[in-house]
C-alpha cells in the first residue's frame, strides 16, 4: 500500500458542476494520503495553472472526511481550456512539474478529459512522467460508458428534475396553462428524458430522435404544436413540454442568431453557450405563431430553464456510493503504473477506459454518448408521452378529430404536421 510514498497527487476539477464532486475529492484525498502520498486541490480547474498560478490546498483526511455528501466542489471548477494553445499546455505542465507533482485525477465531462489526456502526453513530451486518472462526471450522462452505466451526478440530477418537473405538472393541471422547459444536456438528451420519463411529462423531445430527418428548429415547433392540439383534441388544455437544450448545438447559426436577435456567444471549449439563451421562450414564441398562424388562440405558455437547480444539490446515496468508488479506483489504478483513463465500474469491478478507445477517429476528441432511440427504454418513453404518432395520420377518424381540433382539413394537418411524428 505504500507504493505512492513521497509521491504527489492533484485533484482538477473542470466544467460544470455535479452532485458528487466532493465525494471523489474525499475518497482521492483518503485512498492516496493512505497510500503515503501528498495531495493537494487545484483551484478553479486549469485556469490558474495556465497562466503560471499555483492556487492550491494542500488536503488532508480531517479536511476531506465529512465533504461526501455536500453539493458543489471546494476547490471550484473553472471552463479553462489548456490545449487552446501550446503556450497554455507548457504552462499547466510546467508548473505541475514544479511543484513536483506525479500524477493528476481530473474530475469532468469529455472536454476535461481531452485536456487531461493532452496535458499527460505533453508531461511525457518533455520527459517528465505525470501519470493521468479521469473521472468521469456530468449530468448530461453524455460521456462513451458502456450502456446502462451512468456518469456520476446524473441519477442525483435526475431524481431533482423529476420532483421538479412533478410540480410543475400539478400547476399545469390547476392552472391550465401549458409550460415549455428546457434542460441541460449540450448534445445529448439523457438528462431531458430522463426528467420527462420519470415525472410522467407530457412529452420530451431530444436531437436524437430528429437526426434521421434532421434538425431544425421549425421541427421542434411543430411537435411541440402538435402535442398542445392533441391534448386539446382529446379534453386537456394543459401540459408540460421538455425540450433537450442540445437542440441548439443542432441548428444553424443563422437559424438560432434569428430567433434570438443577436450572435451567438462560445465558451473556452468552442461550445455555445446555451446559458445565455433562452431557449423555452424561442419555442414558445414559435409555438404561440404556429397555432396563431392556424388559427387557433394558443393557450398560456409559461417558458423556464432546468438545470442550475440541479448541479450543486447534495449528491443521492447512489451517487455518493458510485463516486467514492471511482475516486478510490481513479488512485488504485494510479498506484498501479496506469495512466490516460477514464475509470468506470462494471459489474463492481474497476474497468480503466483507455483514452485512445473513447476518441472519435475523425476529431480525437471524446465520443459523445447519444441516446440509443432503437433501445427499450426510449421506446417506453414514446409510449407515454402525449404527441403526434403514425397512428394518428394513418387512421382517418383520429386524423380528422385533429384536423377539426386545429380548425383545418385534413390534408391540411397532414402537410403542416405528418413529418414531425415520432
């Protein structure tokens, strides 16, 4: 157990916060101070360390010892990007190396750890050895883990966006009104319909399901639309729409730029930043247009975001279980000579990633998980949601219920509608 001895250990954490951060914080910090090494907190990610700034803590097990179920992280986290320019890599390389340290655990989704993996190599590149563990989190649940294995933060970010979510359902039923929310998720729509399935919302859309036909923002309207006329169609004037805020990763720039009446901003990584865009109320105005545009007087829409609400709660005890694993795992396989991974439990074994196996052969950066529409679990999800099916264009009874609903023929209904089914 002392193979670490004398040896160094820095903790990283990079993006967006996630129930379980301090979890993974306190189980590195016991599991290597156990084995003999010194560990120290790197402050806000990489953004000090590539300017040439050593903002750290030294960690100790008193410190660290009772942080497992806290929300948030104590050392912060930061968007900071070191392979944005090799001027910012030799920085964070070079004063890790000065303050000796052998090995980094970065804790983050796949843009930290592409930079963990270039920061290793470049380490080796200039024959110093820092050995890499990355720790996959995010409650996107977007990371390439084998299926039915989530990043940690997401089952925590989950079951709040349900109760949420749930809450608002009984206020759309009181009250009568229709809300349209969107939730995180930057390309992938696990967190949205997990939120939707769970919460019984009335229905979820994510890019996945538009890939196929493509995705615009036109598409999303209409589905949208066309569940409010169903809903009408069968006596229900209210319900909840989920839109996935990846959407918007999808759209043209023109397109988004258009509808929100200025450019687009970016983040250090290149992403957009969503957070800076109301999205709900971009659908609603289009929904409100479309039903008007027929017609119809659209019902009161009430647009939010969800998602900041769900990053720094306290982590469930399946996520405080799940990260205590993984950070001893991130430094057991540190100990033993393994380096530029992704640790992963299967089957309660500790299962290294290669980093190597989650590039994408044509960028190299970290594969995004997409939801599997082909699986089980989004077919259920289909199932129950409230929308516009192949069933209601191929029966001529139900097409024309709709039809009437929105006030025209159903040839009509058919062109404006049939091609955003699920």
């Amino acid at each position: 157990m002392d193979n670490m001895k004398g040896k160094k250990v820095a903790i990283i954490v990079g993006g967006g916060p996630a129930p379980g951060i301090n979890s993974v914080i306190s189980a590195v910090t016991i599991e290597a101070i156990n084995r003999g090494a010194s560990v120290i907190g790197v402050y806000d990610g990489f953004s000090h360390l590539e300017k040439r700034e050593k903002n750290v803590e030294f960690l100790t097990i008193p410190k660290v010892s009772r942080i497992h179920t806290a929300g948030g992280s104590i050392i912060r986290t930061s968007r900071a990007n070191p392979t944005k320019s090799e001027e910012k890599l030799r920085n964070v390389v070079e004063t890790l190396i000065e303050m000796e340290v052998n090995y980094i655990v970065t804790i983050g989704g796949d843009d930290t750890a592409f930079s963990s993996k270039t920061v290793a190599e470049y380490a080796q590149k200039c024959g110093y050895d820092i050995k890499s563990a990355h720790v996959p989190k995010t409650i996107d649940n977007d990371l390439p883990l084998p299926a039915g294995i989530p990043t940690f933060g997401y089952e925590t970010a989950r079951a709040e966006g349900s109760r949420i979510i749930s809450t608002i359902m009984e206020d759309a039923k009181t009250s009568g009104r229709w809300f349209i929310i969107t939730a995180m998720g930057r390309k992938a729509g696990h967190l949205a319909l997990g939120i939707g399935k769970s919460a019984g919302a009335t229905v979820t859309l994510i890019p996945e399901e538009f890939a196929e036909k493509g995705i615009t923002l036109q598409r999303v309207i209409d589905s949208i639309a066309g569940s409010i006329i169903k809903r009408k169609a069968y006596g229900s004037g209210y319900g909840v729409a989920i839109i996935a805020e990846g959407f918007f990763e999808y759209f043209k720039e023109d397109e988004i730029e258009k509808a929100i009446g200025k450019a687009i901003e970016r983040d250090e990584h290149g992403h957009i930043r969503l957070a800076e865009i109301n999205i709900s109320e971009v659908i609603k105005n289009g929904v409100k247009a479309k039903l008007t545009k027929l017609g119809m007087k659209p019902p009161t829409i009430i647009d939010q975001k969800l998602g900041y609400e769900l990053r720094c709660i306290g982590p469930c005890p399946y996520d405080i279980e799940y990260t205590r694993n993984l950070g001893y795992a991130a430094v057991d396989f540190l100990a033993n000579g393994g380096s530029s991974a992704l640790m992963s439990i299967q089957y309660d074994h500790i299962t290294p990633i290669k980093f190597e196996d989650m590039a994408d052969p044509t960028t190299g950066r970290t594969k995004v998980r997409l939801v599997d529409t082909g699986s089980l679990s989004f077919k259920i999800a289909g199932e129950y949601m409230i929308r516009l099916k192949k069933s209601d264009f191929t029966n001529e009874e139900k097409l024309s219920l709709l039809a009437k609903t929105a006030g025209i023929s159903n040839e009509e209904f058919r062109k404006e509608f049939e091609d955003c089914v699920l």
